[in-house]
C-alpha cells in the first residue's frame, strides 16, 4: 500500500517550491493543499499545530520547515514505508 503524500504550500513559498519540484524530480506523486484558503489554513493549524509552509503529510505521519530540513527526513520516511527508492 502507498501513503498519499501532501503538501500544504503556499504560492510565494520558495521551499515550497523546492520541495514540490524535487518530489517530481524524484518521481514522487503528491496532493497539493493551499494554506491560502482560510479552510486549508484552519484545518492544518488544527491538525499539525503549527502556521508554516511547507508541511508535508504522508498517511498520519508529518512533518514541516524548510525543504532542506523536510527533504532527508521525507526520504527516511518513504524508505521506512518501502516507497524508496521509487
């Protein structure tokens, strides 16, 4: 079974655009969610306790901050989960 990866982003978010760019150079599928919708907003601040983008949601698993921070921590994850390497 594959985890569903999301990404909470935002337009102007230079690590969201980083992070988004190398999930596709890597081959990974994602969701996208918008924080600029209030409703994305408030449900992500309610569900992961924190207002920054990028988060990362794989299955009940996240995690936040700048991709450089993000990315070694989603690669162990995917590999915990057998969807590394791809």
């Amino acid at each position: 079974m594959t985890d569903t990866v999301i990404v909470y982003s935002t337009p102007t978010c230079s690590d969201c655009r980083l992070l988004k760019s190398w999930l596709g150079r890597v081959g990974v599928d994602y969701d996208e969610r918008d924080l600029t919708d209030q409703a994305v907003m408030e449900d992500a601040k309610r569900r992961f306790g924190v207002r920054v983008a990028p988060i990362t949601e794989i299955g009940a698993w996240f995690t936040y901050g700048t991709f450089v921070a993000q990315k070694p921590r989603i690669e162990t994850h995917l590999k915990e989960l057998g969807q590394w390497p791809l």
